[in-house]
C-alpha cells in the first residue's frame, strides 16, 4: 500500500515527449506549447464547421453563403443532421479540452 502514496515520478508541470518521437523524445513539453495549438485549432474547427443561419434554407460559411439541401423525407434529413453533430462539435470540445488542460497544469 505504500507504494500509492509515493510522488509522481515526473513532474505535473511538464512532461516529456514519448521517446519514439524523432528530435523531441524525452525533451520536456511547455504548457503553452500543448495549450495554444488546441485552442487555435478548436478556433479553427469551429469556424470551418459552423454555420449561421440566414432564412429561406440558406447558410452563411467561412466558403460564402450555401444553400440549403432538399432531402427526400424527413427520415434522411435526421440521418444526415446525426451525421453531421459531431462535426460541428468537434471545435468547441477542442477548445475545452485545451482550456482545461491548460488550467489543469499550470
């Protein structure tokens, strides 16, 4: 039972790279170095899969305005919005996951 109770053995503010990796094994990760591409790349994510809705089936995109997609019934529709969910959450759990680990480790 002593065993659970001994210090990690790597400090909780910056761990190292995995070995296997070329350059950077075993070197240690700043925080912000891990933090900031996360939350840049959830900015990204988000503003690619997002769309604001501008009336009469219309949507405006970062590719311009598109218009909207006429489904054979409503049974596709729901198919394809099920699809599509966890594209258009995949941004903000990035940006989530980078703030809490940034708040996590500091």
């Amino acid at each position: 039972m002593k065993i659970l109770h001994l210090p990690p053995a790597v400090s909780d503010t910056e761990r190292p790279v995995p070995r296997w990796i070329p350059f950077l094994g075993g070197k240690p990760v700043r925080l912000l170095v891990a933090a900031v591409p996360a939350v840049a790349g959830g900015l990204i994510l988000t503003a690619l899969f997002s769309a604001i809705p501008l009336g009469d089936g219309r949507h405006l995109t970062v590719f311009g305005v598109r218009e909207g997609v006429a489904y054979l019934d409503e049974g596709w529709e729901i198919l394809a919005r099920v699809c599509i969910a966890p594209l258009s959450l995949w941004g903000p759990i990035t940006i989530v996951l980078g703030v809490a680990y940034h708040l996590r480790r500091r």
